[in-house]
C-alpha cells in the first residue's frame, strides 16, 4: 500500500511538472521571445532539490524550501518513497495540491493576457 501511495504522489508531482513546462510555453507566447534560460534554470533548481536532502540546509533555508513548489515535485516524491510516513504523505499531498492551484491560476492569468494581446493583433 505505502508503495502504490508513494506512485500516487510522484505522479501527482510528474502533472506538477507537466504544468510548469505549460507555464514556461505560455511565458514564451505571452512575452513573444523563447525563455529558454527560463527552462534551463527551472531545471538547474530541481536537480539541486533532487540530489540535495534539504536536512542538510539550516532550518530557515528548510523552511524557505518548503513553500517552493519545485521542492515538492523531486525532493518531497522521493523522501516519501525511501522514508514513508503519513505525515509526509498528508503534508505532500497538501502541498502538491496547493502548488497545482496557485500555478494554473497562473497559467489562467497568463492565457487570458495572451489571448487579449493576440487578438488585438488581428490573430
């Protein structure tokens, strides 16, 4: 069960994933250039997250690492699949959801704007 749980959450944290790529695409739209620094910079951040325990930071780094949603889509996945609890289980699944909202709400705020500035172009 702790293991079909633990697939259940890295998937959770894979549509996360999927959703920042859509946000980086939408950015590109939106600003009319390629924010591929962008892309290679989300990546840089989520190796650093996947191969660094955050126990390891001082506690208020730990603190800031855990409001920031690429933790939760490598590093929280992970811990929860080597050291199961279901306070993990609760706190990441919270978490996910929470980055899953507040990031479409973004993605939505975005598509509006560049719907707005295509068809002002006459797209």
């Amino acid at each position: 069960l702790q293991f079909v749980i633990s697939v259940v959450v890295m998937l959770m944290a894979a549509v996360l994933l999927l959703v920042f790529n859509i946000l980086i695409g939408l950015l590109a739209i939106w600003l009319g250039r390629d924010v591929s620094s962008v892309w290679i910079l989300c990546q840089k951040a989520m190796l650093i997250f996947a191969f660094t325990p955050i126990e390891l930071f001082p506690k208020a780094l730990q603190t800031v690492f855990m409001f920031l949603p690429t933790t939760h889509v490598v590093y929280t996945p992970a811990s929860l699949f080597v050291h199961f609890s279901v306070d993990k289980l609760i706190t990441s699944v919270i978490s996910l959801g929470a980055a899953f909202v507040v990031v479409t709400f973004i993605l939505w705020v975005i598509y509006k704007k560049g719907v707005r500035k295509q068809n002002v172009n006459g797209i």
